[in-house]
C-alpha cells in the first residue's frame, strides 16, 4: 500500500519519460533495419522492456546503456523462436508484434499476464488474418494467449479500421512491410500518428494523406533504415502533472518539451476550457507547458478529443474538482485498458466524494468545486497504472490517499512517486 499525504505547496521543473508509443516503435523499426540504431529517451518502463525482450528472442541484440540505448537489426531479419514471448501487461506490446510476426515466417507464441490475457485482441487479428497470417486466441473476443502464424510474404489490403485505434492501424502498418502490393489504412477519426511518422523518419515507403474525411496511410513493402532515435517525452505522463498544478492551491509546475501531435495533447485544450491557467510554447523539441493553480469549471469531453482515452481517469479527478457537473461521451474503449477504466474512474470520482452516474458509454461527474473538499481516499487500483498515478494526485491536492497496486507505475513510469515528492516545497 502507498500512503500519500497532502502537499502544502508545489514548485519544479520536470521531464517526464520518454513516450511509450514512440519507445516500442523505435524498437521496432530498429530490430526490423539492417544494421546499428541508437535510440535516446527511450521510456524505461516495463511495457517498453517487454517489448525489447520479445525483439531479443527474435534475434535482435538490445543493449541498454545509461543514457542510450542500441539495436542491432539482424542482416537475414528476425527469426522465429520456439520461446514463448512475454509482453507482460503490455497491451502495446501484443498487439504491435503481432503485426510484425505476421511477416515473420513460423509460428509464434505470444504470452501475457491476467490483465492483459483478459483484453480481446480480436481487433487486431482479423485485418492479420485477412492479410494471409493466422492469429489464433482464447474465444470468440481472441484473448492471449495468442498463437501468431507468420508468413514471409503477406498480400496488402484496404483496411478502415472500424473503432479508432492507434495499435491495430500500427499493426497493420507494420505487417505491410512484409506484404505485397500495397496496404492501406483509413482511419475517419485519426488517432496519433506515431508509426506512420517513425516509418517515414526511417526510410520505409509510406504515404500519409490528410483530408477532411480522416487520414489515409499507404505503405508498400520496404525495410527501415537504421538511424538515430531520439524520443520527445510523453504527453500522458505529463498529464498527471499538469492536472496536479493546476488542481492544487499553491503550484507552480514546469513541463519541459513533450510529443506536440495534435492526437496526443487533446487533454491540454480539454483543461484551457475548463479555465485551467497553463503557459503552452511550442518549439522544434515540442510542446513545453507550465501548469498554475486554478479554479476549474465543468466541461463536456468526447472521445473525439482524446483518442486513446489514456488521460481520462485524470481528466475524471479534474472534473472531480471542478464546479458543476463534467460529462464524458463516447468513453467505452475505457472498459478494454488494462482495467475497466470506465467503472474505475467513476469509482475514484465516487471515492473522492462526487456524485456520479452513466449511460452507455457516457459518465458524468458532479464536481466538489475545490479539491480541499475531496473525502480522504483509500483505493484498490487494482493491476492499472493510471488508476494508481490518478488516485496520487487526487490525494496530494485533496486529503491524502491510500492506494493499494501502487507497484504498477514500474509498467510505465517507475520514478513517478519520487518525481511527484519532488515537487513539495
């Protein structure tokens, strides 16, 4: 159990880890390029070390270094292993190599814990199997573990994918490197564009069109480049902090440069409309921000705003101390994280004293209007890491917190705890 008392005042600069989506993908391309790549500000995460695990097993060699690390792609292209491959509670993990073993002559086995072997993966076999790979799972919703039967040369497809969804467009992306013809993904609501950005960086033959109706992404058969990775810190992350400063009485909180795309900072426009007080310079390192105490107002959030819900349970503690009542649309992609997101932010807001209710996959939460009114918390987390960090910051504005789970932050951020007592001045 991690105890977390209040805070009497906030004050510091902080660079949060570097981007998990942006980690497992440097990785990726690295181990798919014919040579040596270096990668800096790789997140040190355990979801990011699953995935450097899998790609050794594979044949890659990942060395980590204390500021670097690199990855030698094999010259003849990984190979398969009768090992069984572990992504742990990576959802990111499974569902990324899965796109990149279906290109990988043999048969694969990928494995993972409870949480993530209770998450389906459906979404992500059925374009695989269209392309001429065989992904095979646990019932009808395809759960881990999950047996992959790779093919060295797959037959490209038009996909749209049909729920936005960054890792199954990346793992369709990445298994048309292996394909024939050519593979494309539209997507009417665009979710970040971190694959097809990295594969052009890399030298892969991708087109990206940008239009009105939604974003159209090419990609032809081809094999990344080695290069230089350097990885901007991750919006996600950052977010906690920023909600931090601006719910607390007595902050001043300094972000340095994080991932600018428009998909991944949604929560700071969401947070500007609730009256948050927050200085955003932009710069070829990315977005820098600083978050000041503020009095927040309720807003309406959609799905829309933010694709990949991930800032939604601290946008919920936001909303939990702002005035008025905050609804959430189109939020039932939060049932399939590594928990049941949907219930587990209404049961924090519910904790912290707020009124709640839902509808299908709309919530909505009645602010307590100043944090300093939130009940002491005491909450099981259960196996989720934004639940743990959400429920931290919702104590150390509020009234303290006991929060049971407290060692899943190591999934994604294992220094969070003494980034966030860093702060007290």
């Amino acid at each position: 159990m991690r105890v977390v008392t209040p805070a009497a005042r906030l004050e510091g600069t902080l660079r949060v880890p570097g981007d998990k989506s942006a980690s497992h993908r440097a990785l990726i391309l690295s181990a798919l390029a014919n040579g040596s790549s270096v990668l800096e500000g790789l997140s040190e995460g355990e979801d990011v070390r699953s995935s450097a695990g899998i790609l050794s097993a594979l044949g890659a060699r990942v060395e980590w270094g204390s500021d670097l690390v690199t990855v030698e792609g094999p010259s003849e292209g990984l190979r398969a292993t009768t090992l069984d491959l572990d992504c742990g509670n990576s959802g990111t993990t499974m569902r990324l190599m899965s796109g990149v073993l279906a290109g990988v002559e043999g048969r694969h086995r990928l494995v993972g814990d409870a949480s993530l072997s209770a998450r389906p993966m459906d979404r992500v076999a059925r374009p695989l199997s269209l392309m001429g790979a065989f992904v095979e799972g646990v019932g009808e919703r395809v759960h881990a573990p999950l047996l992959v039967t790779g093919r060295a040369s797959l037959e490209g497809i038009e996909y749209e994918v049909p729920v936005p969804s960054a890792q199954v467009k990346s793992a369709v992306l990445l298994a048309g490197l292996h394909a024939s013809g050519v593979t494309v993904v539209r997507e009417t609501v665009r979710t970040r564009p971190t694959t097809e950005r990295m594969l052009l960086a890399a030298g892969a033959d991708v087109d990206i069109d940008e239009s009105e109706s939604g974003r159209r992404v090419v990609v032809r058969a081809s094999r990344p480049h080695p290069r230089h990775w350097r990885v901007p810190a991750d919006p996600s992350q950052a977010a906690f902090f920023v909600v931090l400063g601006v719910l607390h009485p007595d902050a001043v909180i300094h972000l340095e440069p994080m991932d600018d795309a428009p998909e991944r900072i949604g929560f700071l426009h969401v947070l500007e409309r609730m009256g948050a007080q927050l200085e955003v310079t932009t710069s070829e390192e990315g977005v820098r921000v600083t978050a000041r105490s503020s009095h927040l107002r309720a807003t309406e959030i959609s799905s829309r705003e933010i694709p990949s819900v991930d800032e939604v349970p601290i946008l919920a503690v936001a909303a939990a101390g702002a005035t008025g009542r905050s609804y959430f649309r189109e939020m039932g992609e939060l049932r399939l994280k590594e928990s049941d997101r949907f219930a587990g932010s209404l049961r924090l807001a519910a904790a912290l004293g707020c009124e709640v209710g839902s509808e299908g996959d709309d919530f909505w939460i009645e602010g307590r209007g100043d944090p300093q009114r939130f009940a002491p918390l005491a909450l099981d987390a259960g196996l989720d890491h934004r639940m743990v960090m959400s429920s931290a910051v919702a104590g150390v504005v509020g009234q303290g917190a006991r929060i049971e789970g407290e060692s899943t932050v190591s999934s994604s951020y294992p220094h969070f705890f003494e980034d966030l007592d860093g702060l007290r001045a």
